[in-house]
C-alpha cells in the first residue's frame, strides 16, 4: 500500500471507530480539553520504600509544591520482591500519618498499595490490612502464560 493509501485508510477507520470526534476537530468545536492545570492530585506512586527513588516525604513535598492536594502513594506489595515490594511491617502509613499531622488541611497523602493479584485471584495481602489503605492499586505482575479463561477469571477475582 502507497503512503496516501495507508493515510486514507487510516482516516477511515478512525472515522468509523469515532463518535463524531474528528468532524468536531476538524470544525474546531471539541469540548475544552483536560490540560496540567486541571490536575488535583496523583495516584499509583512508588517511592523508595519499593522501587521508587525519592522518599515519600520529598515526592509528597514536591507534588504539594507544585500545587496539588493530594498524593497517592502506592509501593509495590510483597509479592513484587524483585521491585522492593513491602512486608506488611514496612508499609509506610505511620510516616505518611506523621506527614499529613504536620501538612494541614490543604494537602493530604492518600495510603495506597499497588497489591499483586495471586494466580487464584486473591490480593497478596489479607482483608485487614488491605482495610487499612485508602485506596488498592490490583496488579498482576507474573504468571502471564495462564490460559485465557483461567487469567480473565483471576483478573475478575482480583478486582473485586
Ligand atoms: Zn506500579
């Protein structure tokens, strides 16, 4: 297929696949798009208590600095023990706690885990602890060979 082909070919099936999208674009009339600004906060961050480089107490300092309210930590679980994935006695929530005790109301640190969903699709860490967190981050990091059913299934039971 010849490039102007390809290009054609391409802007069909992107005009199939949108839902009006492209002719608003092309008329100038999307909706006002998300930018930087409009960010409140992130989620599903590694510090170095895991595979991060920087201290939660730096990453939240920065993300505050930069004007955001919130910071969602989210270290890797002990599953992840090749990315520094954290025993249950090194979660981190009495730093983030003692953190957020010093920040005021203007800015919090949410306590999250990035917890690896196990090939029988439970969390790698028991209900009580998992209560524990603000938010769970369920992750499948290994066992990627399992059969299709048997991963949609594990993936199901993971994210429940
Ligand atoms: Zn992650």
């Amino acid at each position: 297929m010849r490039r102007d082909e390809l290009v054609r070919a391409d802007h069909a099936s992107r005009k199939k696949h949108s839902s009006g999208e492209i002719e608003r674009a092309l008329k100038r009339k999307l909706p006002k798009l998300v930018t930087d600004d409009d960010l409140r906060g992130i989620l599903h961050c590694h510090t170095d208590a895991s595979d991060g480089t920087e201290t939660l107490e730096t990453m939240a300092k920065a993300r505050r600095d930069r004007g955001f309210e919130y910071f969602g930590v989210a270290d890797h679980s002990k599953s992840a023990h090749y990315a520094g994935g954290l025993s249950v006695e090194q979660i981190e929530h009495p730093e983030a706690d003692r953190l957020n005790k010093k920040s005021g109301k203007d800015f919090r640190i949410l306590k999250g885990i990035e917890s690896d969903i196990l090939a029988d699709g439970s969390l790698d860490y028991p209900e009580d602890v998992l209560a524990t967190f603000d938010f769970v981050v369920a992750s499948i990091h290994g066992r990627f060979k399992m059969d299709r059913v048997a991963q949609t299934d594990r993936l199901l039971r993971g994210d429940r």
